[in-house]
C-alpha cells in the first residue's frame, strides 16, 4: 500500500494544481466550474500578450524586444494547456493505468528501491516551482521597493498612466495574476511528464530485477508462464509510454523544443545588451527556467532510452545457462526484442541529452547571429 501510495500521491499534487487551473480532466458535476477556470486562465494570458503585440502596434521597438521572451512563453504556454484540455481522455487512461498498478506483484528485493523512486518522484516539483514562487517574490518586491521608477513584472503597452499610484497597483496585482496562471500551469505540465515517464521506468526496473532473478530450479512450465507475463508486463508500459508521449505530448514538446530555442537566442542576446540589474536578474530567472525545462525533458527521455536497453543486460545477466531450453530459447526472443533502444520523440526532435545540447549550440548560433548583426 505504501509503494502503490507514493506512485499516486506525486501525481495527484500536479493533477490538483492544473484543475485549480482548468486544465485537467474533472468529474462531470464539475466540469462547468474547470471550464470557468479554464476560461480565466487562458483569458489572463491572452490579454498580457495582447498588451505586449502593442509595442510593436505602438513601435516602441525597444520595449518590444525586451518583452519578446515572455510574449514567446506565453503563446507555447496557451498551446500547452490547450492540448492538454483537449487530451483529457487520453489523461483518464494515463490515470486508470496508474490506479490498475499491482503492488502485490513486486519482488520484495526490490521494494525498497521501488519506495525510493516514489519518494524522488514525490519531489520533482520543488526546483520549478520554488523557481515560479522565488521570481514572483523578488520581482514584486523590487517592484513594491522602488515604485518610483515605475517597474513592473512585464514590460508591456498601457492603457493607462502608470503614475498614478492606483493604476500602477492594479496592474501589479493584474501582473502576479498572469505570472501565476502562466508559470504554474507551465511548470505542473513538465513536472508531470517527468513523473509519468519515471514511472515507466521504475516499473522497467521491477521487470528487469524478475528477469535477472529467474529460478532455474522452478518448474519449466510455470518458468515460461512467469515468462509470458513479463511479456505482457512489457508491452503494457509500452503502450502507457505510447499514450503518454504520442497522444498527449507530442505537440507540447515539440513546441517546447521549438519555444526554448528562440527564448534562450532572444534572452542570450539580452543579457549582453541589459544593463539594468532588474531586468538582468529577470532575464536570469527566465534562462534558468527554459534550460531546466528542456533538460528535464531530455533527461528523462534519455533516463528511458537507458532503461530500455537494459532489459537485454539483465536476462544475459540471469542463471539462462541453468534453465529450460525452452525457457533460454524464450530468453533469447526477448533479448532480441529489447536490443533496440526506445527513443521519445516529439516530432523531429529526439527526446535524448543530445538533442539538449543540440539545443544550446542552435541557440547560442543563433545569438551570436543577432549580436553580429547588432554590432553592424
């Protein structure tokens, strides 16, 4: 029971916060109240990246550049809930699969190990959103410090004259709405992924210890029964990893990869041209951010890339050279099943650390692009 706890308790904290959002599939009853939600947070979003478009309407150029990081979050972050809400079928399998999982069924050598896992999973939130809550404070604080300059969360055409006192607070309390409604649902979404993908590869790590451990002194028959459900065991997570990643996710991360790319080129180039300490540390907060959300996703992807190469190791690695021949014979179907690794993709981008740095050299190309032509 604790083992099948901890497999659900760290995704029900990411499921809880996107419904506060209205972005994640609710009960029927609740359905109007998630779509209300939904309508607020995506609304939000779209009237900030209505008011930083008007730079360019206004050809306050300058301003425009400066705000063109967030204006590119912005437009992947309304695609990302809004792929999401409409994959909310597909996240009921995804979850039904998680309720079905049979803790029973775990070897007691690797129990611990299986807690373990659950337990980092448990924890895969805090780096982001300690990032999301640690940026809004510092920001509204310094913002609150020194009104007098007139700072604000993002830079962005106004209606109205932000040296009134009144205007200027409402749009700061207008401002931690949007960051909120933006970083949260943002963040929870990648967070997510990490975990479900863990998740796959812990139970890749429950299939391989059975394998490594197979009994030759058991009963043949029953041997290739044990055999067969590996099998079956097998190919469930594939095609939990296959609804994961190609109904629900294929889309976000491809539009992530693409997004990260032109965000960190844009906040690369900023950082050579900013010198003003507020932005700096803003645009700080926002590269840190996009590296750490491309390399989650590529990390995991390699972690299951790994893990899914292993299988082969660990019938090699079992006692096949006392078994059945029937049982080495099925042994070998397997290993040669599993030889070929598992790549997530997204499109065309493979979900692997090479493709992270590929990532980095494509946008400090393209940054050193910018600066060249600046200079000129």
């Amino acid at each position: 029971m604790k083992i099948k706890r901890g497999y659900l308790k760290a995704f029900n904290r990411e499921k809880r916060v996107l419904q506060m959002f209205g972005v994640y599939p609710v009960k029927s009853s609740q359905i109007k109240y998630s779509l209300l939600r939904f309508i607020i947070c995506f609304a939000v979003n779209s009237i900030q990246l209505y008011l930083m478009m008007m730079l360019l309407v206004t050809k306050d150029i300058s301003n425009f550049l400066e705000a063109w990081h967030f204006i590119i979050i912005t437009i992947i972050v309304l695609f990302k809930i809004s792929f999401l809400v409409l994959a909310s079928t597909d996240m009921k399998d995804v979850e039904d699969y998680l309720n079905n999982f049979d803790t029973v069924d775990i070897p007691h050598g690797i129990v611990d190990y299986v807690i373990g896992e659950a337990y980092f999973r448990n924890r895969l939130y805090l780096p982001q959103w300690t990032t999301v809550v640690s940026a809004v404070t510092f920001q509204l604080s310094a913002c609150l410090i020194f009104h007098n300059l007139g700072l604000v969360l993002f830079i962005s055409w106004s209606p109205f004259n932000l040296q009134h006192p009144t205007y200027y607070y409402l749009t700061l309390i207008f401002q931690v709405v949007v960051f909120f409604s933006n970083g949260m649902p943002n963040v929870t979404i990648d967070t997510m992924y990490y975990i479900l993908v863990d998740v796959a590869c812990c139970e890749i790590d429950v299939l391989m210890y059975k394998l490594s451990n197979l009994d030759p002194l058991k009963n043949p028959n029953e041997t290739l029964k044990d055999l067969k459900e590996y099998v079956v065991c097998h190919q469930k997570i594939l095609r939990y990893i296959t609804l994961i990643q190609r109904n629900v996710y294929s889309k976000l991360m491809f539009l992530q990869c693409i997004g990260s790319i032109m965000v960190i080129c844009a906040l690369g180039f900023q950082f050579t041209m900013t010198v003003n300490w507020f932005l700096f540390i803003q645009h700080a907060t926002y590269f840190s951010s996009m590296i750490f959300q491309i390399f989650g996703y590529t990390w995991f992807g390699q972690k299951f890339m790994g893990k899914s190469q292993e299988i082969t190791q660990a019938c090699y690695m079992s006692r096949w050279y006392e078994c059945d021949i029937r049982i080495q014979k099925m042994l070998l179907i397997i290993m040669t099943r599993t030889k070929k690794p598992l790549v997530l993709s997204s499109y065309i981008f493979d979900l692997t650390l090479e493709t992270f740095l590929g990532v980095l050299k494509s946008s400090y190309s393209y940054m050193a692009l910018l600066r060249t032509m600046y200079n000129k």
